[in-house]
C-alpha cells in the first residue's frame, strides 16, 4: 500500500505553535485598531482645530525654536528709538522703523542690521513680498530693502520732488515725480535699478501707480476733471513700448490706497472697496456711504479687511473680510477703541488696548494676548505671528 504524502500545510502543528499564530493574528487585529482610531483621532483635531493646526505652526516651530519666548509665546522685549515720527512695517522676519531722521532694522530678537541716518519730513514705509521701500513723500529721498539690507538708494533730481513710489513683490520700483512741463513723470525701474519705461502725464495729475506682478505693465491713477465732476481714471501701460492699453474712470474720488496682485486690483476709497480685473473693469465693489472708516488693510490672501463705524467718533464699530467679488465673507462687531489693524496670508491682526487678536479670514480667532505691556502697534505676518511695538521696545509674539 502506497504511503499518502501530507502537505506540510495540512500537518498539525503543535499546540504552542498554535497558540503563537493565534497570539500574533490578535495582535494585528489590536494594531490595526490603535492605527485606525489613532487616525479618526487626528482628522477630528484636525477638523476641529484647523485653524491651529496647520503649516504655519509647523514652519513657526522650525524657525523661532531658537528664540527665547514666555509662556504666552512672547520672545524677549529689546529697546527700539523712542521717535514720535516712527513708521513700522514688517520685512521678512524682521522690524523696520522709520523716523525723520532715522531707518532702522531689528531682527526678532533686537539684533539691530541697518542704523542710518536720513532726513525726510514726510516718511512713507511700504513692504510688499520681500521689500521694503521707503521714501519721503514730497521731498527727494528713496530707500530700497531687502534681505535686511539696503539695495539701493535714490535721490530725485534739484527742483524736483517724489510723488509716489511702490515696489512689487520682485523688486520692481514705479516713481512718479514733479517734470517740468508735465504734471507728473512717471518711471518704471527692474529689479537691477535700470529705467525701463518713463511715461510723461500732461493732463491730469498722477496720485499712485504700481507695477504688475508679471512686471509687463504700468497702472497709474490719475485725478481730473470729466465735465463738471472729478474723476479718478485708471490708467494701463504697457512696460514693453509705453502704449497706453487702459483707460477707465473708476470713481469720483481718490483712492487711499490701491494693491495689484495676481487677479486684478484692490482700491480702498472712503466709503467704498472696489476689485477691479487687469483690463480695469470692476467685478466686485462693497459700499456704504453711511459708515466711516476707521481702518482697512489691503494685504490679505484674496481678501481686504475694513474696520467702520457708524459715528466719526466713539469705540463700536465693524470688522469685515470683503472677498474676491465685493461680498462680505465675515464680520464682526467690537466695542473698543482699535489701534491697530493689519492683514498677511491668512492671517488679521486686531489690537486695542485690552489685547492682540489674531484672527483667520473667516474671522475665527487664532490666539490672542493680553496688552499689558503698552503695546501701540502690531503688524501681523504671513505666517501667523505679530510683530509688537510699543513706545520704546518691541517684540515678536508667536502663537
């Protein structure tokens, strides 16, 4: 009789190799549960804490884990100039402070970069990407910076005067000056210093401009007459041969503030907000002539901020997030007196005399801190922290 062979896998197996089979198939079981639920886990904090919880606190962790903080996550106050006429914007990872007669530049822990001394009578500090450009409005005197450092320095001809300048996020300047002859002259500079354009306004007087985040066009805004009104008039330039491509009254009045970024224009005026596409048509606009504005940023990640009251004076009024479109995304009503008011990113900085609030563009809030230490000023960053000035020191705070 033929002896039947058995498949080894169908051999019996001892009884504690059994139970060392069995031992190991439950704890896979087990394992893959604690993996299952640790994962349900995470994306409910994520979901819940989203605000918190993202990018920013990850790159804020890596940069300022060398920076001595406080438990409220305030680095160490260091001593700035006390100046009645300082000015402050934010450059890169630093403090930029600009007086009549002093331009400064502190990193996060007071290590002071730049001490100059300059004479302007009406200091105008802009920071747009990387730069920081600094000028004296009505006066002579230009000053460029970037990578904590000055890069370049200009000086407008005698009988001359700057207008306005601004920088773009690659470095390329437009400065409009008095020209005889003209009412204003208008030149476009690259990111190496050198002239690429000039175009000369005869008739109407030229009140800003910038440069196109592609570097390929010229905007100016410019002030005149339309039969018996005013007219603010957006003007298009092609950096290539100087031809005209737009012409568009936009308003009545003139704007405070105008920003082009990759999708079209912001102009702030006093009782309104108007997103404009590159062709300077309008395709979002926010009104309201019964309010008065108190406060506005430009500077956020597809989004202005506006801080109006009912009253020209007094402490309640209304925080809003205007979108893309004109619409109100989010708002928010406060009963004290703001100090400050500052967009980056994602990020709006509101401070009053109680505290700093930072908030997300949905106006969530993010963190917050006391102002106990007499903080005047806070200028918010892309990243999430908030640069902190008061009369005569200053810090970082990192949520």
């Amino acid at each position: 009789m033929e002896d039947k062979q058995m498949n080894p896998q169908q051999r019996p197996q001892p009884a504690g190799e059994s139970k060392v089979r069995k031992g190991l198939i439950l704890l896979s079981r087990i394992l893959v549960a604690i993996l299952t639920l640790l994962l349900i886990v995470t994306a409910v904090i994520v979901v819940v804490f989203r605000d918190q919880v993202n990018l920013d606190s990850v790159k804020r962790y890596l940069t300022y884990q060398a920076l001595e903080r406080n438990d409220e996550g305030v680095g160490a106050e260091f001593d700035i100039t006390a100046d009645k006429t300082n000015s402050y914007a934010a450059l890169d990872d630093c403090l930029i402070a600009c007086s009549n007669n002093r331009i400064q530049i502190y990193s996060n822990g007071g290590s002071v970069y730049v001490d100059m001394q300059v004479s302007i009578f009406d200091p105008v500090i802009l920071a747009e990407g990387n730069y920081a450009l600094i000028y004296d409005a009505g006066g002579s005197e230009l000053y460029l910076f970037s990578e904590r450092q000055l890069i370049h320095e200009y000086k407008a001809e005698e009988g001359s005067s700057i207008l306005s300048a601004r920088v773009n996020s690659n470095g390329w300047l437009v400065i409009i000056e008095e020209a005889a002859g003209y009412k204003a002259s208008a030149t476009v500079y690259n990111d190496r210093f050198q002239p690429v354009m000039t175009q000369n306004i005869s008739s109407s007087f030229v009140i800003d401009g910038v440069v196109s985040p592609d570097n390929r066009k010229l905007a100016l805004i410019t002030i005149g007459q339309e039969e018996t009104k005013f007219a603010s008039t957006l003007r298009i330039y092609d950096c290539g041969d100087g031809a005209e491509t737009v012409s568009r009254v936009i308003s009545n009045e003139p704007p405070l503030d105008l920003r082009w970024d990759e999708d079209g224009f912001w102009l702030q005026e006093l009782n309104c907000l108007r997103r404009l596409d590159d062709s300077g048509s309008e395709v979002g606009l926010w009104e309201d002539e019964s309010l008065h504005l108190q406060g506005f940023s430009l500077s956020g990640d597809g989004f202005a901020v506006e801080y109006y009251s009912r009253y020209r004076a007094g402490n309640a009024g209304t925080l809003m997030v205007i979108d893309e479109k004109g619409a109100i995304s989010a708002q928010l009503d406060l009963n004290e007196e703001i100090l400050s008011v500052s967009a980056s990113g994602r990020y709006i900085g509101v401070l009053t005399h109680s505290g700093l609030t930072i908030y997300t563009s949905s106006l969530n809030r993010y963190a917050y801190l006391d102002n106990d230490t007499g903080i005047v000023k806070a200028i918010v960053r892309s990243d999430g922290t908030a640069m902190l000035v008061s009369e005569k020191t200053a810090s970082v705070f990192l949520p």
